[in-house]
C-alpha cells in the first residue's frame, strides 16, 4: 500500500533541491478540501524552480492526492464562475452570474487551483 509519506519521500527522491517545496505542500494539504491556485502556492512554497513546482503537483494529481480545476473568475467580483476539470471543457463564453452578462473567456478570467481530496 502506498501511503503520503511513501509518495512525498519519492517526489523528494525525485526532486531533492525542492524538499523544503514539498514539504510544505505536504503541510499546507494536510486537510481534505484545502485549495490553492498555483500563484498562491508559488508565493506559499517559494521553490526554487517553476517547472519542478509544476511537475510535483502533476505527480501529486496523477496519484489522486489533489484535483487540479480550471477555475473562472468573475472580473466584476473576482470570484468564482465555474470550474472545469479538463482545458478541453472550457467554451468560449459562460454567463457571469454575478453581473447576468455573457463573459468570454480569457487568460485573466482562468486560475488554474490544485485541491485536497
């Protein structure tokens, strides 16, 4: 049986210049329901490479430790529209339903966040 530990020693196998990166993202998921958008857990772990931060939560959603989510955001409130669970999901255009308008999707509506399960 493969356990946290098991999982978070291996990406620290895999990755030992970004212990203390993943150590934290072991603290910070400690709880089942936490999320954090990437940027958050960019400023919170503060690794020292942008790609080994991405490839751990890759491993981390891959083993079904965290859910990675395409999140929209409303630019009137900058709070949440709708999530996706896959980039290929998104349409072009969903209604913000916190003005009533058809709002389409940009890069400065989309945060990408990672959950505990």
């Amino acid at each position: 049986m493969i356990t946290l530990s098991t999982v978070y020693g291996n990406l620290i196998e895999r990755f030992p210049s970004e212990a203390h990166t993943i150590t934290k993202i072991s603290d910070l998921y400690s709880a089942a329901g936490r999320e954090y958008s990437l940027d958050g857990l960019f400023s919170l772990t503060s690794p020292k490479s942008t790609k080994a931060l991405l490839s751990i939560l890759s491993a981390l959603v891959e083993k079904k430790l965290l859910q990675k989510k395409f999140r929209v955001i409303s630019p009137s409130c900058r709070e949440s529209i709708i999530d996706f669970e896959a980039i290929t999901e998104i349409p072009h255009s969903v209604l913000d339903w916190h003005t009533g308008d058809n709002l389409t999707i940009t890069p400065d509506t989309l945060k990408i966040v990672y959950k505990s399960k």
